[in-house]
C-alpha cells in the first residue's frame, strides 16, 4: 500500500508542475478587408521562435487562434504594421 501511495503521489505531483492553459486570441477587423496594411501579431513563449498571426485578406473580419501555454511561462505579444 505504502508502494502505491508513494507512486501516486509522485504522479500527481509531476502532472501538477506541468499545468497548461489555452488562451484565446481573437483579432478584429472593421472594415471587413482584412489586416491588408501588413499588420499582424506576433507571440513569443519563453523567448523561443515567435508565432506570427493576423486576419486575412477578403473576407477576413476575424480570426482565433488558440495559444497554449505550460503553468509559469513568460508570454510576449508585439503588434507590427
């Protein structure tokens, strides 16, 4: 029994230091055209490559993407165009 419990205790620990979460991020655009002036988004997790978003062209209004992201990572958003 000790065996188990030591076992289970150590998983539950492990899967409780690797937490993830999923952001939303939604991008809008009011005329309907798109981002067409080369804007776009970009997101970085703990300073690796960055993620390049945007909404298309016609009929681009919106556009989500989902981010997931692990319990304690440093996110950066950086908005060009």
């Amino acid at each position: 029994m000790k065996h188990f419990y030591a076992t289970f205790l150590a998983l539950f620990t492990v899967s409780m230091m690797v937490a993830q979460c999923d952001y939303s991020l939604e991008m809008l655009d009011n005329f309907g055209d798109g981002w067409n002036n080369g804007a776009q988004i970009s997101v970085t997790i703990n300073g690796g490559t960055p993620q390049v978003y945007t909404v298309p062209n016609p009929p681009g209004n919106i556009n989500t993407v989902t981010i997931t992201v692990n319990d304690g990572d440093t996110l950066s958003f950086r908005l060009c165009g």
